[in-house]
C-alpha cells in the first residue's frame, strides 16, 4: 500500500509538473493556471489595491458645507503614505501576469497593475496601461475592456484631460455592459460632471444609478449627495425624498445628523403648524447631546431658514449664534457671509455689512465658491467705510478745534464716562459668557462710539464693537496676544503638552543666539493700562485737532475728497442713486468751489437726464455758465467732443515732433512759438507732453531754480499723468546736482537779514521732544499777535526739526531767540533734553535744508547775528 501510495504521488507530481509549462493548453494546465495567478498574485494584489482604498476613504475630510465629493480626493503628499501597497500590488500582478500568461486573470491583474499606477499619480503609465487592457485581440473579456475604460474615465477626470474623459465615456456609453460595469460608468459619469460644477447632470447620472446600487457602494451617503444637489437645484421635494432615503439606510452618525438638519431645510412650508414643525425639529436637533459639536451649523441653518420665511431678526440672531457657538471656520465665514448680505443687499446699512464681509473673507478659504465676488464687494464696502469714518472723524475734530483745553477734557471725561458705563452694562448681560475676551474696537475712535439718549451704545455699535466675534479688530488683537504668549501652535488637543518640549528647545537656542540679551528668557510683559485713561485720550486727540488755517483747511480738504469718493461709490458700484445725490449735493452746498465741481454737475444730470430732465437741465445749465471750458461742460455741448479732442490729438503729436527738432537744435524761440500753437488746440491728454517740453526748454534757458520751480509746478498740475513720475526724478536729479555743486564749492550761506525768518529747534529723534506743544505755548503767551505757526520736519535719519514761522523781520526774530532762552526753564516740555536753537532767513533755510549742513550753518549764525543773543 505504501508503494502504490509513492507511485500515485510521484504520477500526481509529474502531472502537474507538466502542467506548470505555459505552453501547454491542455485542462489541466488552464486549471492550474487559471487557479495559481487568482488565488496567488491577483489575490494579494487585490488585497493591496483594498487597502489603499481604505486609506483613501479613511483620510477624507468631508465637507458638509459643500456637496460631498464621490471619490476622495489623490494629491502627491499622500500617495507616499501608501507607496509599499502600490510597490506591492504592481509586483503580485506582475508576477502573476508573467507566470501565468495564458490564464484567464491576465486582464484583471493589468488592471489592478493600472489601478496602482493611478493612486500613484502615475498618469501616463496608468493611461497607457488600461488602454492596453482594452485591445480587443489581447483580452477577449469585454467586461474586463469595460472595467479598463470605466477605470480609464476616472483617471483621465483626476488628471483634468476632460475632453478625452468626455469621449471615452460617449465610447463606452455605446458598449453593452453588464449591470455592475453599468453602475460604475454613471458614478463616475457624476464625478466627471461633479469635478466640472455640471450639478445638473451629475444628478441625473447618479439617480439613474440608485436602481443598480449595492450595499457595499454605500448608497446611504450617495442618496446624501443626491439630496444635496437637488437642494443646491432647487428641487426641495427631491431633495426631501432623498433625505429620507438616506436615513432609511442607517448612514454612519455625521451623514444622519446632517440629512435630518437638511431635512427640515427642505421641508415643504405650506401652513403656520408646518413652520413650527421645523422649527420644533431643529430645537430637537440642539437638545440632542451627540449634536453638541454641530451646533453652529445647526443655528446657520435655523438663521437660513428663517432668512427663508423672511425674519430678518429671528435670521440675524440664528447668524450670530452660530459663530458664537461653534470652532468651525469655515460655518463661521458662512454666517459672516450672510449676515453681510443681510445688511448689504435688505436693509442697506453697509457699515455693518463692511464690518461681517470683512470677517467672512478672514474665514471663507479662497477656493469658496464666488470668492472672488465675495472679496470685490469686501473691498468696495472697505472703501466706503473708509470715507464714511474720515467725514465723521474729521468733522469731529473740527468741532473740537472750537473748545479750548477745559472744555475739550470735560467733553472727553463726559464721553468716558458713558461708555464705561454701556460696557459694565453689557458685561452685567454676558456673565455667563465670562470666559470670552471682550475688547472694544478702536475703528470709531476709542470713546466716541455712537450712543443713544441714554448714554447706551446703539445696537449697531454694539454690533460690530461690543460683540466680540463681530469685531474685527478685538479679533486681530486677540490673536495677535494669544500668538504673543502661546506662539502659533496649531489646532489640536492638548496642544499646551505638546508644545513642552519644543518651546524649550526654542527657549535654549534663543539663549544660544543672543547671549548677552539681558531679558532673556523672561516673559514679555503686555502694555500697562494708563493710569489716566482719559488724560490718555485727551492726548491722542488733542494731537490730531486742527488748530491753524493750514490743518483746518486740510481737514475741509479729507471731508471734500471723501464725500466726492462716496458719491462715486454709491453712484457707480452700489447703485444707490440717492443716496449718490445726497453726497454729490453735499459736496456742493459745504464746499461751493470745489474742484470737484464740474465733474458733480455732470454726473448729477447724467442721474436726473431720465427720471427728472428738469433738474437735469438745472444742473446742465449750471455747469455750461460756471465752467464753460471745462471736458463736462464740452461734452453737454458737443457729444463729439471726445472724438474730436482725438483728432486735435493727432495735429498736437505732429506740431509736437517739429517743436522737439527745433528743442535738439537748439531754437528755443521758435519751438516755444511751436508748442504755443499746438496749446491753442485745446486741452487734450497730450498737453501734458508739451508742457514737460517747454519746462526742458526752461532748463536750458533760465536759471537752475526756475528749472526747478517749473519741475515742481507740472508734477502739481499733471499729477495723473504718466509723464508726473518722470518729472518728478528730473527734480531730483537737478537737485542732487546742485548739491554736490554747493558741497564741491563750499556751502555758501547769503548775508541778508532784512528778511522773514524762521525760529528752528533741532535734535536727535530719540530724545522724542514734544517741541510743537511747548512752542505753541509760547507763541499763545508772548507772541499772539504775530500768529505764529509751528510746524515738524525730518532733516536727516538723526535729527527731526522743529520752526515756527511768521517771524517777520530780522528785529522780531531776535526778540524770538530772547524770550524762548528766558523761559526756557519754564517749558517743561524740553527740560532735561538737548538739543540746537537759532534763527534763520527763508533763503538760507532752503540751502540749509538742501544741503543738511548743521555745523556750517551754527558757525555762520554765531558768526553773523549778535553774540548776546546766542
């Protein structure tokens, strides 16, 4: 028995080792090759193609503010986490391709050899490869050609070849599939028009698929996306249904909460007891303690809803909520978003919609859809709130320049008090909110928010300043303390732990590099609170008061630029007519010869010409009699002028060649008489190219001050021309040149007194002398009459200067120099400071300030003014 036992062995060994040839075609031989490369190479091959699928999917980050995505998403950082699976399942496959050439399984391992190469983001082998497999004279199996093409779409959609994904899909399309290769080709049909933002096809791929889904496709989050899109299309009953689809299947925890909240969304709002309904089921949602960490999308979603029933109140509150409760940046730039929409688009109040589309774009991530929209109206409403505050602010300090010192710090104590006063009366209402900073913007000048006739900030102040995620600017310091004290750690739990080891290790190398910092290793301590917060305020303010003619009429100009500025906002990019008009007529009744003038006439007939012509011929008049030669006014009078200024242009061009030959040749006279006549065509954009001509023709002719005047002057008169910048450098240059003249020759200072002249106080910028305060002092007690005014220069990168200026004569600059020496001791101001003092023409203050010489000029003062008066 034993022997017939060996001899059937060694039979049953010989048959499969003839078996094993390649060549063979026998049944055996399919047999054992058809067995060996399955349950051998394409087995584990498979099982490393699974879990590189597990990893995909485990890794992905789902959206829920977004359609989910059908397929995770391949990026280059983490195909390397699973590049041995990849190396692996391309080695089983290959093996088994090599050594079983004839078995059936020739096909699929090709294809999990292409499968591999595609989560490798190897494109083109992974092409290369399901084409291959889709050659009709090498794969006999038309499923497993179908499988190559269905796996051949989704690596041509994640490669972004779009058209050629688009043709193999109208290809296969064609084909006769079998039910599972079916399902494959309409999701990925759906992920292709997915990828493209094509929602309304996706949807009709992916329901056409719901019949052929299986459990294992997970149809549960498919139904999810499918309700998705249809809300996103507007389908809400779709949508419902497929809701409830998706809860039908027992989907995991986060796709069950978010199918219910989205249900309600979508609920059908036909009768009151609905709209309790959902309601009811969104404060069911927020009791639920599993949905503790979804409750800033569940108050985004009630303010939505409720934005949906047209409570703008019950809307704004939800909004609030809803970054107030949760972490989730992204629901939280959403809100921001809304809220800003509210106020912009429905009650038009755009200081507070500035204020939330401001934090949106801070929290949106620039691939959000219509972000750059979202960032253009950002950006207007920034420019609009930045007007708005200069008129406010400005006009303030206007008012204020009328106090004197008393009254102004009783207004400022009065205006502290106030506030202090709404701020405790708000901290009394968000005790329970005690562990939130609370930081008050500086945006509308520290105490001078708006309150009401209670002394109670007003509810849109206490909006975008009192509420803390509501301010951006509480929201910038935050930060900026918390990086201050916990440096910029990341979002995770116990990130304080975590940061032991390196914060010590930053600590030892701070200490390697600067050795010999004292404060080393000691915490940095944060700015102490002023112990006078209002002598503090009194300060800042009294520093920005316009108090002489010249600051006065530079505040006038900020309020006339901003109104004109607002004018155009609301005219040209809010669309708000009237509210363009009350700028515009604003403008002309508080500054009646504004340059703006002109340019405000016409664009408020341009507004009246349809809905009121009478008062657009009111203005077209206006404009003709006051600025006949104005552009507007040509334009009311000829419509053509504009194409006809372009033909004056062209003849301006040719006059200005002939002038510019005569320039090179030096005939002066007669190209003056050239440009003088090309002038006389009218003013077009090419004048500016021949009064720079005629300033080179100064430079060549004249003296090197005129040159320079006449420089200065066209920078002045052409500012928005491109030729400005170009005048501006020819300015420097001459200057420059001047100066190493006056240095090579000597600084030559002139020897006439007779002359208006300056009181100058130089000294280091680091003795940070209050110079200006202590000089108007002066002047307020001993030179009132002579109305003096103090003014700050930069002289070099040492030294900051300080000159009064009025001093008429040489006699009352002396007397100057004299009563500031006496009652130096008395200016508390310059006390335990050094620094320079002297007089000086205006003359020699040009050359003196050209030229930086300090030393030349303090021996020529000593040298030439009286020594009893140094």
């Amino acid at each position: 028995m034993n022997i017939l036992n060996r001899y059937l062995f060694i039979f049953i060994t010989l048959v499969l080792l003839y078996s094993c040839s390649s060549e063979r075609n026998t049944w055996t031989s399919k047999a054992y090759h058809n067995t060996t490369a399955h349950y051998n190479g394409y087995f584990y091959a498979r099982e490393e193609i699974e879990k590189i699928d597990k990893t995909l999917w485990s890794n992905l980050k789902d959206d829920y503010n977004r359609i989910l995505r059908l397929y995770p998403a391949l990026d280059s950082s983490q195909a390397k986490s699973y590049d041995k699976e990849v190396q692996e399942a391309i080695k089983m496959a290959s093996i088994a391709i090599q050594r079983h050439p004839n078995s059936k399984w020739v096909d699929d391992n090709y294809i999990l050899v292409g499968r591999a190469r595609f989560y490798s983001l190897d494109w083109g082998n992974a092409i290369e490869t399901f084409k291959y497999v889709n050659n009709p004279k090498l794969t006999k199996d038309k499923d497993a050609r179908h499988r190559s093409l269905i796996f051949l779409i989704r690596t041509f959609v994640e490669h972004k070849e779009y058209n050629n994904a688009q043709a193999a899909i109208d290809y296969v399309q064609k084909e006769e599939l079998n039910k599972e290769n079916r399902k494959n080709l309409l999701l990925q049909k759906a992920y292709f028009h997915q990828e493209q933002g094509d929602y309304d096809n996706m949807v009709r791929s992916l329901t056409e698929a719901v019949p052929l889904l299986k459990k294992r496709d997970k149809p549960g989050r498919i139904y999810f996306i499918i309700g998705q899109v249809y809300q996103k299309l507007g389908f809400e009953a779709e949508a419902y249904n497929y809701y409830k689809k998706c809860l039908a299947t027992n989907p995991e925890y986060e796709v069950d909460f978010y199918a219910r909240l989205y249900l309600a969304q979508v609920t059908e709002i036909s009768r009151s007891k609905n709209v309790a309904a959902a309601r009811k089921s969104f404060k069911k949602l927020l009791k639920d303690s599993k949905n503790k960490d979804f409750k800033d999308k569940i108050y985004y979603e009630m303010g939505i809803f409720e934005l949906k029933q047209k409570n703008l109140n019950d809307a704004i509150v939800n909004l609030n909520r809803s970054v107030r409760e949760g972490s989730n940046k992204r629901i939280d730039g959403e809100a921001y978003l809304r809220l800003g929409e509210i106020y912009y688009d429905t009650l038009r109040k755009y200081e507070l919609s500035q204020a939330y589309y401001d934090s949106a774009i801070r929290s949106l991530p620039t691939d959000y859809e219509g972000y750059t929209q979202i960032k253009a109206r950002a950006e207007i409403l920034n420019e609009f709130v930045k007007h708005l505050n200069t008129i406010k602010w400005q006009d303030s300090l206007l008012a204020m320049a009328s106090l004197d010192s008393a009254q102004l710090r009783a207004r400022i104590d009065s205006a502290y008090q106030a506030k202090k006063a709404a701020d405790e009366k708000r901290a009394g209402k968000k005790k329970k909110r005690s562990n939130r900073i609370e930081i008050d913007s500086n945006d509308n000048n520290n105490i001078f928010a708006r309150t009401d006739e209670e002394g109670n900030i007003s509810q849109e102040e206490e909006e975008t300043t009192g509420w803390y995620f509501g301010n951006t600017s509480a929201l910038s310091l935050g930060q900026t303390e918390f990086k201050r004290i916990w440096g910029d750690v990341p979002l995770e739990d116990n990130w304080r732990r975590s940061l032991r080891s390196s914060a010590t290790a930053a600590s030892n190398r701070n200490q390697t590099l600067q050795p010999d910092d004292p404060n080393q290793g000691q915490p940095t301590e944060a700015p102490a609170e002023p112990a006078d917060p209002v002598a503090a305020e009194y300060d800042r303010v009294s520093k920005q008061i316009p108090r002489t003619d010249e600051q006065k009429k530079e505040a006038l100009g900020k309020i006339e630029n901003a109104y004109f500025n607002l004018g155009d906002i609301y005219y040209f990019k809010l669309l708000e007519n009237d509210n363009a008009v009350a700028s515009y007529t604003t403008l002309l009744k508080r500054f009646p010869e504004s340059e703006y003038e002109p340019e405000v006439l016409y664009k408020l007939y341009l507004i009246f010409k349809d809905t009121d012509p009478s008062k657009a011929e009111t203005y077209a008049s206006r404009l003709k009699q006051k600025y006949p030669e104005s552009t507007f006014a040509k334009i009311l009078i000829n419509p053509n002028y504009l194409q006809e200024s372009s033909l004056a242009v062209e003849k301006q061009k040719t006059l200005y060649k002939t002038a510019y030959t005569h320039f090179e040749n030096k005939e002066y006279r007669a190209a003056v008489r050239v440009i003088d006549e090309a002038l006389l065509l009218g003013e077009t954009s090419f004048v500016p190219n021949l009064a720079l001509l005629k300033v080179l023709i100064i430079g060549d002719t004249e003296d090197i001050n005129q040159y320079q005047f006449a420089l200065d002057e066209f920078s002045k008169k052409y500012p928005e021309s491109s030729l400005a910048e170009y005048a501006k450098k020819l300015l420097q240059a001459s200057k420059d040149f001047q100066l190493s003249q006056e240095k090579r020759q000597g600084i030559q200072y002139i020897r006439s007194f007779e002359e208006p002249h300056y009181f100058v106080m130089v000294y280091r910028k680091e003795e940070k002398i209050f110079a200006s305060a202590a000089l108007e002092r002066l002047n307020e007690q001993s030179f009132r009459d002579l109305r003096l005014k103090t003014s700050n220069l930069v002289f070099n990168d040492d030294y900051t200067l300080t000159l009064v200026d009025g001093l008429p004569r040489v006699s009352s600059a002396i007397e100057y120099f004299q009563t500031f020496n006496e009652k130096r001791s008395t200016l508390a101001e310059l006390r335990n400071h050094k620094f320079y003092t002297f007089v000086i023409t205006k003359d020699n203050f040009d050359i003196f300030y050209r030229t930086k010489g300090l030393d030349e000029y303090i021996q020529f003062f000593e040298k030439n003014y009286p020594a009893e008066n140094q």
